[in-house]
C-alpha cells in the first residue's frame, strides 16, 4: 500500500453514514486504520464494546457467537469521495477508535 491514507465511510444495511474511516495500514487483505463516529453509530457502540470486552477477556465461545451477530448486520464502506460503489466489509472490529475488517470484491 502507498503511503498515502485511504478515507472510507462505514455505512449500515440501511447505507446510514456510521462515521469516517481513515486507512493506514492493508496488509493480508486487512485494512487496518482509525474510526470515527458519526452520531448515527450509537445504536451499535454497545454492541462493539460487548466484544471488545470478550476480546480482552479470552471469552472465545462467546467471541465466536458475537462476530457471527456482527456480520449478520452487514456493514459496508464507500470511498469518502463516494465515487465509487458501496462494497461490503467482514470480519469487522471496531475497539478503541481503531477498525479494522477486509472488503469484499468489487462486484
């Protein structure tokens, strides 16, 4: 990856705008980088604190069953310029203001 930040928006099912995403590090297919909420991700912080919490400490069942409800909810990102297509994320973390997932195949 270029030196150069990538700026996404993370966006819901709905396409509802959840806050900023600025990329700095893709390695593995794993965009790595910062986040930050729009007011419209309170109706999901609890549920990425929850996992945060299980994450920290080694809950793994429970871990496993909250990634799956994660994914279940379907999060996209979108260029911050929004020149291109809404393309679908997975394996979505979001702890501590820092993000990281991988994206979908543009389709």
């Amino acid at each position: 990856m270029s030196s150069k930040e990538m700026i996404f928006d993370l966006l819901d099912s709905s396409l509802a705008n959840l806050g900023m995403v600025s990329i700095n590090s893709l390695k593995n297919e794993i965009y790595r980088g910062k986040f930050s909420p729009s007011r419209r991700f309170e109706e999901y912080k609890a549920i990425f604190l929850e996992y945060e919490v299980l994450v920290e400490s080694q809950q793994f069942s429970a871990v496993d069953e909250m990634e799956s409800n994660i994914a279940s909810m379907k999060f996209f990102v979108v260029s911050g310029s929004h020149e291109d297509a809404a393309r679908a994320v997975f394996d979505l973390q979001i702890m501590k203001g820092d993000i990281s997932f991988k994206m979908a195949s543009p389709s």
